[in-house]
C-alpha cells in the first residue's frame, strides 16, 4: 500500500508545474488513476509518456502499486 500523497509528490518533483490527479480505484491504496496535464507532454506519443510517469514511479511500480491506468496530456505552453 503506498498513499496517494506520496506518489503526488514524486509526480510533482518529474512533473513541475503539471496539473496532476490521483484517484485510488478500489480503496486499497494499489491501484491508481492518474492523471497529468504537462507541457513537457506537447509534441510526444504516448508510449514516449507513459514511459516518463513508469521511470519516475519506477519503485512503486515494483511493489505497492499493483494497478495504474494513466491519463496524460501535453498542456499549451503559456
């Protein structure tokens, strides 16, 4: 079981200035909706997206996440 403050915080720190959710699916603090809206996500694919939010949760996904489904969408720069 991991909280979900605690994955905020590590989105946040690979994700500045992203807008980022997270909802806990079942209750269990395992498996996770997130999503992110990030400028740094303009002009990439999604597998290119998926892969920076599974390397910035690279040890959760290891053991107390056992489910995320991600949202991630690239923000217009301001």
């Amino acid at each position: 079981m991991i909280p979900p403050q605690q994955i905020l915080e590590k989105l946040k720190e690979a994700f500045p200035g992203g807008e980022i959710g997270i909802t806990d699916l079942t209750g269990g603090m395992d498996h996770y909706q997130v999503v992110i809206e990030w400028t740094g996500f303009a002009g990439m694919n999604a597998v290119a997206r998926h892969r920076m939010v599974h390397a910035a949760l690279r040890e959760e996904l290891r053991g107390p996440i056992h489910a995320l489904t991600l949202e991630l969408r690239g923000k217009p720069s301001s």
